[in-house]
C-alpha cells in the first residue's frame, strides 16, 4: 500500500503558535490556577495534554474561579467576554490567532462606519461567534448562498468569511449578497478575503491527493471545521473518503482492494496525529 | 394584430432632463454659435432635431468655435475635457445625467482612496469614456465576465457598472473580479449598483413582453447602449426580435402567421417613435 499525505497537513501558524503559548503559560503558572476558555483548538487530544499541563478546559466564564489565570483559545472571544476576563481573572492570555483578529479589526471598522457585516461560515462555530462580537448591530451569519438569497440587507453591506472557509462557496455567497444588496440604487457591497492562506493551501492539496489515490484518510476533530471542509472537498472526487480523529479508528476494510491511500489532517491535527496515522496504514496494506 | 408596448419604454429621467436642458439653452442662445459635444444623446433623429434648434453637433473639442457655447451630452465629459471646454468656450452646458455625475464622484472618491477602479461596460461607450477619466491611474473596462477573469487586480479594488448594464452580467463579473483579487490576503472588492432603475424596470419589462407575444419590435439608436440590450434580452427568450431606428424600417414579412406584437425603445428613444412604430404594426395587421 502506497501512502501518501497532502502537503500544508496539521498545525497552522495560528494553531502551531495558540499551543506554544498555551504550554509556556501553564508552566510559568505550575502551582496556580489555570483555565482555557473553550477548546484551545478544535482537538482533543490536544486538548488533553493542554490540561495535563495544568490549564482546565472550560466553556463558560462563571466556571473560571476568580483571581485565576485564563487563557483565550485560538478562536478568540468578543470584546465584552475580554473585558469580563480581565475584570475576574488574575492574568489573561490571549491565544486568538492574528488573521481572526485581523477580521475583529476589519469588522470593526465596518461597523463604525456603518456597514451591516454579513459573515459567510458557521454560526455555532467560535471563530465566528468572536467575530460577530464585534460586528455591530444587525450582523449577521450566512452558512451558504442559499441562506444570503433570503437576507435583508441595508444599503451599505460589508462581507468577511471564517478563515477556513472555502474560496468557491464564499464567492457563490458574495454572488447572492449582491443580488440582494442592489436592489437599491448606489447600495455598496465590500468584500474582504479573509480566508486564510494555509486553509487554501490545505484545501488545494487535499483535492490533489483525492484525485490520486483510491482511499482517503482525514485526521482531526471531529468538532474542527476546517477538518470537516477537507472530508466534504474529498467527497466531491471520491468515494471513499473516511475522518477520524485518532489512528485507532481507521479500519481495516476500508482498503479491501485499494493500492493507494492519502492522509490529509486539518489545522488543529498534531503531527503525532498523521504520523500514527501513516503508520497504522502501512501496517494494514502488510497484512 | 395586438400591440403592447413594455412599460418604461422610451426617455428615461436622464435622457428627458437633458433635452429640455439643451433646446431650452439653444433657444436662449440663438444667434450666437452653440455646439454639442458629441451626441446629446444616442438617437440621430433627436441630434438633428437639436440641429434644427440651432446646437451643432461636434465629435472633438477642436471642432468648436473659441468663445462659442458648448453642450455637455448626457453620457458626461472626463474632467479634463470640462476644463478645456470652459477655457475655451463662452460658456458650457453641462447635461450629464446626474446618475453618471454620481458614478464619476464614487470613482473619484476610489481613486483618491487607493483604490483600483473596474468598470464594467462598454469602453467605446461615452458615458463609460467620461466615467473613465475620473478613475485614476490602473483603472480598467471590462465588458464581460470572461474579461474580468483575465484581469491583474491591485489589493483594493472598486468596481462600478454602466448605468445601463443588465444586472446578472454585472455580478457574474463581480464574481470573476472576487477570484482574481482574492489571491491575496485581505484584498478588498468594493463594489457598487450603477445600474439606473430605469434601465433595471425597463429590461424586466421588455423581457416579460418578449415572453407572451410573437414578434418584438426594439425601437432605438442603432448606437444606443441600452438599446442594444434590450434587443440581446428579447433575443434569450424569442427568436423573431428585430432593432429598428425609426417605424418606416419595421417590415411586413416579420408579422406573417403573428398574432401578438410587442414594442420595447431604449432610453433615448422620443415618444413618437413609439407610436410611430405602433401604428405601422397595426397598420400591416390589418393589411
């Protein structure tokens, strides 16, 4: 069995940096209270080892004891959630990955100046939970472009998308806000590319890997949205394509007659992660 | 043979405001030397008209007299062209619709911002000429969506539309422009609706018309943008749409075997065009 992995696979600048400073944290703060709020990044395992380090994972501000030191995961928070941090908490890291907070920068501004912010990406997602925190009155989340043919927009609009979004789908819902937006007269569409340069990257090599090979494996979060992007993109070329979070999940029959596997893993994969991986794969094709 | 005329056929705001604002100055002006810079608007019936009224129509500025009276067509002049027009002439009307006035202050305000301007339209155009010479440095015309797919764009890009564009064709170029800004991270598309509501009613009337009769007259300028595009419209749905400049060219053979005609004109088409062409048709009808 052939394996191969897509290139631009596993940690992120912002997911490789948030950990660092994450770890160095915990450590300079051995014997104290530590918490993350909300997942570190979209893995658990991960998310795991964070916590042996000494830094409890947590969802909610009220479960961070007073006087702690907190830490802000890769996905950032809203404004308001910053202040309440600083005011309860000991000490504050922020983790938030800079091209997220260059989007709160961006949003910001259009809201000042009197856009209604639409943002193309999931609304439950953090990443975009912090951006709409400061995206202004009447903001609003669009999940596709059939979601922005049903908006009502006022005259100025301004776009951005979640990082890991993918490029075509965030075009395809541009196409609709305009539709939408131009119905009056000197109505003005400004659209910012906000999605990030290693999830394009990812994304063109995992499409690449799907078209080479017979089988494709995906390693992450289940809960990791740029992740589940890479499964739905495989999807799209080929049949078989599986995402597991761990090694330990891959199955034996999936390479029933297969020559050739690709392993591709999102921004929030350690490299641990892909390696096992790989491994597990060999070990099957030499059985 | 029944007759419809589409809704808001013939002179729209623009075209109407300017040839009361230029037959009322050449009457003011009677005596002296009074010239149209370029056609008032696009319709030769309507120039000669304003021929007869005593405004003579130039396609250069060396064409006029120093010290003669000049008339600004309503598709606009750039700014450099005002300003040798009022050195040079006694005094300078302007008749700029005031749609395309706006269009020339959102480019301006673009360029003077940084941004890269795109227009979409016709760059043998006038309006799409005058818009043009306010747009700053890199600014570029493109008539279609496989054109803007050729395009090398600047991180800040602004587009705007000929006031008389079709819709859908302006946001599958939007959409082409996105692609090929988006290369980069945090490039900026700002786009604008140029498009005048008179051109926007007018084409969904004519399609409409062309879809519940025979036969589709266009009656306009040869010349004449808008026009054209109601012809190109009427053509996507019927086969047997014909452009006309004036009734006496409508052919009988057209109507053998019709049973329901439809008339549609353009912009710069005087009323009596319309009915002109009405009357020929119901006159074959009844033949």
């Amino acid at each position: 069995m052939k394996v191969y992995v897509a290139e631009g696979s596993g940690f992120c600048f912002g997911v490789k940096r948030a950990m660092d400073m994450a770890f160095k944290y915990a450590v300079k703060n051995r014997g104290k209270k530590v918490y993350s709020l909300h997942e570190i990044i979209h893995n658990p395992q991960e998310v795991v080892r964070l916590e042996k380090a000494g830094a409890r994972h947590v969802e909610k501000i009220s479960s961070i004891e007073k006087g702690a030191a907190a830490i802000i995961s890769t996905h950032g928070v809203t404004g308001l959630e910053q202040d309440r941090l600083k005011e309860k908490c000991g000490g504050v890291l922020d983790t938030t990955c800079p091209y997220v907070k260059k989007i709160h920068n961006i949003v910001k501004k259009l809201a000042d100046e009197n856009y209604q912010v639409i943002i193309a990406g999931d609304a439950d997602h953090l990443e975009v939970k912090s951006i709409l925190g400061y995206a202004g009155e009447g903001a609003v989340v669009v999940a596709s472009a059939r979601e922005a043919s049903k908006l009502k927009l006022r005259e100025k609009v301004g776009v951005v998308s979640q990082t890991t979004n993918n490029m075509a789908m965030y075009i395809e819902v541009l196409g609709e806000v305009q539709k939408k937006a131009f119905v009056s007269r000197y109505s003005e569409v400004r659209a910012f590319n906000t999605i990030c340069d290693a999830t394009k990257n990812r994304q063109a090599a995992t499409l690449e890997l799907a078209k080479k090979v017979d089988v494709l494996i995906i390693v992450g979060g289940k809960n990791s949205a740029n992740t589940k992007r890479l499964y739905e993109l495989g999807k799209t070329v080929l049949p078989w394509v599986y995402h597991v979070e761990t090694a330990s999940e891959i199955k034996k029959a999936w390479f029933a007659g297969k020559k050739a596997a690709g392993v591709s893993a999102g921004a929030s994969t350690p490299e641990k992660g892909i390696i096992d991986a790989v491994k597990r794969i060999k070990m099957i094709g030499e059985n």
